[in-house]
C-alpha cells in the first residue's frame, strides 16, 4: 500500500520540491492539499488528478479526520503555523511531517510531541539530508571513525536574501526569527551529525550591515560549539552571505561537503579523494524514508525529538547574544539522539 500525504501550505516548497518528488515516491503518493488559496484548488487538482473531496482549506482542515486516502499531513507552512497545524492533524489521527524550524519555541516543540503521543501517530520532521547518500556517508565516516576522532567542524548554511522586504520569513511573528531559524538550523545539525555528538554549549555573536532590509530578524550570526569528547565546533548562517559547506578535520584525515545543504545536488570529498553518489530527489528519498518507517517500523530519520533538540540550541543562540556571548550550557538526554 502506498500512503496517501497531505501538502498544507502550497508555497514554493510544495510547489516545486515536494509534490514533484511526491511523483516518484514509492511508498506515498500526492493524494491531497490543503490551501487557504482558492484559486489554487483547480490549479493542483487539474496538474495531480486531485479529488475534490481531498482539498481542504484552513478552516475545514480538521474534517480531514474522516478521510481515509490521507494518512499523513506534511506541513509547509509558515514557522509560526507549525504547531497549529500539527496538532490539529495529530488530532485528525494523521501521522505528522512537520516542516524546519519545528516551531516558533521549545514549548511549542513539545505541545507537537505530545500531541502526537496521544494521538498514537508518528511524527518525522521534513530534515530531508537524513535520506541524502552524502551526508548518510559523512555520518558513516565519523560513526565508523575512519578518519580516526573528529578534532573540528566547520558548518555553513546561508544565503544572500534579496526579495520583497514583506516576505514571511523577514517578519518575526510568522518566522520566530532569521537566518537562524532558517538556514541556521541545517549548520546546527550538520555539526552534529559532523562529530556524532550533541553540544555541551554554545556561545554566539550577532552582525548587522542591512538594518533597513532586516527590521525584526537576525542577518548573520556565528556560534561556537563546545562538545563532551573535546571537538571544537564552528558555525555561520545568514541571510547576506553566501556559503554553504560542512568540513571536519580529523586524527588522520579529514571529509568536506559543498554544498552540504543545498537541494541541488550536493558534493563531497575526503581525504581518500572524491565521493560520488547517484543524485535522487533528497524529498523523494525522505518521505519515502518516513513512509517506510510508519509501513515497515524502519528507523525513524529525523523525529520530533530531533527538532526540539534543535529548538534548544536555536534558543540558547539567542540567549547568548542577548547576553554579550556568553557560554550557554546544554544538556540533551540521550533520547534526542546525534542524527
Ligand atoms: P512560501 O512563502 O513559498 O510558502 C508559504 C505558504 O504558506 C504559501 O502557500 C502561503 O500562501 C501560505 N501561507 C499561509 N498563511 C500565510 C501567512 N500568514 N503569510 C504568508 N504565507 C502564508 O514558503 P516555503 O519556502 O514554501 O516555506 C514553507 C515552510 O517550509 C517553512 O517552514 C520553511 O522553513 C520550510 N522549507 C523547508 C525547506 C527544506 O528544504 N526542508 C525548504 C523550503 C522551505
């Protein structure tokens, strides 16, 4: 049986990553949207043969519950309406993919977990380079210690915004912040699953050079990260720069991928020369990934816990700016995992 997946929010993500994927998907396919755009309705239904009693509007989301082609709800809307809506589809009875940054706060993080505890469904957040084979290799490298202990990482994740200045992402009550938040989240975990470890601390600084462009929300921050084995962890995300690339430096050798969090295809090399993976849909491999787990009780790749965990180090980001960068001390039961 494939599981049928419910896009809400149709932006840009939808639109030109997921339901293309979702058109090679193995184990779910497109079966229906969710939209507060009228017009799209036809639009989609028209271009995926999407059942009118499938597409559902802000509203009437929660009847949802009563439709048995969906069986799980992928939300891709703006931060703020993550919880909200993951939630509700808990509620509904549908396993949840939640779109990054999980939600606006930790304690939004958590109403989602929970939610979905009682609810008895599974929750995957939409992390797609856990499906990707360079950064699954990267993983295996240091897992495996091939290169002996990880001595420092390195994680860039940013890009140079230049669009309307009343885009959602640069307004704080619909993003929960900037750079950070956005691309700052995919240099978090690159550092993470670069050494194998979750952070002990953080500590991180704050720069400004387009305050008129950015009113309410970060353009470029830096982070130091502190982990239990003694790797020094390096990171820089924002919204004025452009990099995007993870390096760690090794005992015997060392492993770069650039681009490391691009949908494009990324690239990679060690010490031992170059990497070379077939390139696939990362969106395609992803849900299907999440898919199999719910079907076939595989691992789940990225689960909710996983983007709490992310939440924290976002927020301990943020508290230690706001404090003149001092050392922010974290502390992660092993049940949030290194992913
Ligand atoms: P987008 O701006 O292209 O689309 C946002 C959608 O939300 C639109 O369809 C819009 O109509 C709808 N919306 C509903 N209420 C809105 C409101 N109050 N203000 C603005 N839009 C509203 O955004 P996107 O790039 O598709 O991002 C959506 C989510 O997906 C975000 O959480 C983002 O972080 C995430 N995302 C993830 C990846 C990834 O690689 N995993 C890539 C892109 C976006």
């Amino acid at each position: 049986k494939k599981l049928g997946i419910a896009l809400v929010g149709l932006g840009g993500y939808s639109t030109y990553q997921l339901a293309p994927a979702l058109q090679d998907t193995e184990h779910c396919y497109l079966a229906g949207i969710v939209t507060g755009t009228p017009a799209k309705e036809q639009v989609w239904s028209d271009n995926y043969g999407i059942p009118k009693k499938n597409i559902y509007n802000y509203g009437n989301f929660d009847e949802i519950a009563n439709n048995e082609d969906i069986d799980i709800v992928y939300v891709v809307l703006p931060n703020s309406m993550h919880a909200d809506f993951s939630i509700r589809a808990a509620k509904a009875g549908k396993h949840v993919i939640c779109e990054k940054p999980m939600a606006m706060n930790v304690a939004e993080c958590d109403a989602i977990i929970d939610a979905c505890k009682d609810a008895g469904v599974k929750l995957g957040m939409g992390y797609r380079l856990h499906s990707e084979p360079y950064t699954q290799e990267v993983k295996r490298l240091v897992k495996e210690k091939t290169f002996g202990k990880v001595n420092y990482v390195t994680a860039e994740a940013a890009y140079r915004s230049l669009g309307s200045p009343n885009q959602w992402r640069l307004d704080k009550k619909l993003s929960g912040g900037g750079a950070l938040v956005n691309m700052g989240v995919y240099a978090i975990q690159s550092l993470i699953y670069g050494t194998g470890e979750n952070p002990i601390s953080v500590s991180a600084q704050e720069f400004s050079t387009r305050p008129k462009y950015f009113k309410e929300t970060d353009e470029t921050i830096t982070a130091q990260f502190e982990f239990e084995s003694g790797v020094v962890g390096n990171m820089m995300t924002s919204h004025n720069i452009r990099a995007n690339r993870l390096f760690g430096s090794c005992e015997r050798g060392w492993y770069e991928l650039d681009p490391a969090s691009t949908y494009i295809p990324l690239a990679g090399r060690t010490s031992n020369g170059e990497l070379n993976f077939e390139q696939e849909s990362q969106q395609k491999l992803q849900m299907d990934d999440f898919a199999k787990h719910i079907l076939f009780d595989t691992p789940n790749l990225a689960p909710g816990e996983m983007g709490k965990r992310d939440m924290m180090i976002i927020a301990a980001i943020y508290a230690s700016i706001k404090n003149g960068g001092a050392k922010q001390s974290l502390n992660f039961e092993p049940s949030y995992g290194f992913g």
